[in-house]
C-alpha cells in the first residue's frame, strides 16, 4: 500500500457499509485500521449462507485487522478505552443516542483522548424530524431526489448498486482528512458528522442547480438528452456506449463509421441542439444500424474514427480489458485461512506509483492476541 497514512491509528465501530466504506478508504491509504466488532456474529454485513465472510463483507474491510468488544461488559469497554488513547480517528455509524448509550459517544471519547477525530455517520442527521428514523442505501437516494433520476418511469424498479452508502463513506472520509490536516497545525481534534441524506443531496448538486439557476426539474433522460449520451445493442446482443455532447468532430466520426455520411445533412441531427429535439429520431437510427455489426467491430469503427465510447462491460468483462490490464486495476492477495482475494486496487496513485499490495479482509476477532499484545507492551512499566 501507498502509506500516506501510515502514522495514522484508526478504529472503525462500523457496520454495513458507510463507515466500513470510510474505513476501507484510509485503510487504502495506509492508516492502520483497527475493525471493532461484536464477538460471535461481528459486522452483521459478513452473514452470508451460514458464512462469516460474505462478498458485500469483503469489498469494504480490506486493509482493516479485526477485534471483537462486547462494549456492554465494564471489562470489555475499559479494553476499548485503552486503545482508544492511542487512536487519531474513531468511526461509528450508529443511529444518533446509540455510540452514548455503548459508552462510545463523543465527550465520553474525547475525555480520553482529546487530539481525536470523532467520526459520526447517520441517516438523517444528528437531529431534527427524521433523526431517529432508519435509513439504508434507497431510502437515502429517494429522500435526497436522486432516486428519481435512475428510475425509468415506463418500467419503475430500484436499480443499481448502493450508491448512497457507497458515496457517504466516501464524504465521511473526505471529512476525517480535511480533520487530520487541521489537527496537524492546531493540535485539537474534531467531530466530523455525515449523514446519508446530506451526502446524496450533495452528490446530486447538478439537479439542484439546475432547479434553482434555471426552474428545472431534472428526470432520468435529462442529463443523457443534453450530453447525447447513447447505448445501443450491437448484432451479438452485446452493448455500446456513445457519449456524444463534445466538439463536432465527434459525430462526423460517427457518420463515417455507421457508413451514413449524409445524416449530419439531415435537419433534424444537423446541429447539436437539433439532435437534443430529436433525440428519439436518432436513437431509431443509430438502433437499426448498430444491430446489423457485433460489438466488436463496432468498437473497432469507432475507434478508427475516435469517436467517444465503450463496450458496455458485464463485471466479468471489465477488468479483462486491455487498458484496464495495464493499469493494473485488479490486485489479489491471499488470506491465511480463508484463500485467495481478489478486488480493485484504490484509483489514486503518488509519484507514479500505484497500490498494488493489498490485506485481505480480517476473520472475525483474527487480530484480538494481536492487539492486545500491543496494549500490555503500552502499559508495561
């Protein structure tokens, strides 16, 4: 790993996804990531057929060691205390009044160690009318108008990945940085609060924008429609994206590779704002041409001709291609009990060089003789 962040001591009491997202995220950067989780059952997101070590467990808890705490037992939460004095940052997403009530809340915390960083991620916010209310990935999307922007009307299902509790772990580490660095010159730490709602109205700042700037109410097709975004299905029934909204040059290229070289003579696909009215006129077009080719020699015609696109991938696609290869995307380790683990390296890269080297995520409890060998050393005389 690239350790930016490997003086930093994290502990994450994280369940789900927004904080063992955060985690993982500075893991990735090297922090020591110390998982805390409740003996016997852990992280509640590692249930998986029986199993403790779930695929939805395993993509957000690498680089992370894990110990059981049963916070309710005095002894137990004392052990918790201990290596709270030597951590920088501290993550909970629990609903607002739980951390207090485990004996994990921000003053009871802060009395310990007052140069820490006090993570807290919620649904709703700390209080108000919905603080207490749950919240999980959808409901954070609909609440924030995002949802709205991803459901087809004519055909309405919730699709897609967990956006939301992917995105707020992610302002949830952005928010322990910008915490770090100013603990670096003031010496005090902070409380860094998020909630899923304010994450994903955040996320979804262009709709609002354009409310406000403009009286626009944003649907699924309005961003695709101005940025003539495109997908089309290719004799093979595999899949092209377009993404057509830049220079001219661009759909000329496309005319030439679809061998239609008088469309942009057309009145109708003639200027750019011509083929935003006529937007269904063209996706019937370009529809019945792409069906009569295979993906791959659509993407080798559009190449040639630089036009803006992609074979749109399946997961066990993506990371097999030839630029996603060189980059070096997909890094694999192997953990001593549970085998071989594969995911995608994190996306920054410092001085050139990229994380390659990964941990694979910790069994239950895998790390307790670990950490505790580390306190009785701290507490020898």
């Amino acid at each position: 790993m690239t350790g930016v962040l490997n003086d930093v001591r994290v502990l994450e009491q994280g369940t789900f996804i927004t904080g063992p997202a955060c985690g993982m995220l500075l893991g990735d950067l090297g922090a020591d990531v110390i998982k805390i989780e409740q003996p016997v059952t852990g992280d509640p997101f590692r249930a998986f057929k029986g199993g403790l070590y779930s695929p939805h467990f395993q993509t957000y808890n690498r680089n992370k060691r894990s110990i059981t705490v049963d916070t309710r037992q005095p002894a137990e939460r004392e052990r918790l205390y201990e290596l709270v004095k030597t951590a920088d940052v501290y993550i909970q997403n629990f609903r607002p009044g739980v951390a207090q009530e485990l004996g994990v809340g921000e003053q009871q915390l802060r009395e310990l160690n007052p140069r820490l960083i006090y993570c807290s991620i919620s649904g709703f916010g700390p209080d108000g009318p919905s603080a207490k209310r749950p919240s999980y990935d959808t409901v954070a999307q609909a609440a924030s108008g995002y949802l709205k922007l991803l459901v087809n009307p004519a055909n309405p299902r919730v699709v897609g990945p967990a956006i939301a509790d992917a995105v707020t772990g992610f302002y949830a580490a952005y928010g322990v940085l910008g915490a770090l660095h100013e603990r670096a010159r003031t010496g005090r730490g902070r409380t860094v609060e998020v909630s899923m709602l304010e994450a994903m109205a955040h996320w979804n700042l262009d709709a609002f924008t354009h409310y406000y700037s403009a009286g626009e109410v944003m649907g699924p097709f309005s961003r695709p429609r101005v940025s003539q975004s495109y997908v089309m299905e290719c004799s093979d029934h595999k899949w092209v994206a377009l993404h057509m909204s830049s220079p001219e040059k661009f759909w000329q290229g496309l005319a030439r590779a679809i061998e239609r070289p008088g469309m942009l003579q057309d009145p109708r696909f003639a200027t750019r704002a011509a083929r935003i009215e006529n937007q269904e006129a063209i996706i019937g077009v370009l529809s019945a041409v792409f069906a009569t080719r295979t993906r791959t020699e659509w993407c080798n015609r559009l190449l040639a001709q630089d036009v803006p696109h992609a074979p749109m991938y399946d997961t066990d696609e993506a990371l097999q291609d030839p630029q996603a290869r060189h980059l070096q995307l997909l890094v694999q380790a192997t953990h001593p009990t549970m085998g071989e683990f594969r995911t995608v390296r994190p996306p920054v890269s410092f001085d050139g060089e990229r994380s390659l080297s990964v941990r694979p995520p910790p069994t239950l409890g895998e790390h307790n003789g670990q950490i505790e060998a580390m306190l009785r050393e701290r507490s020898a005389p």
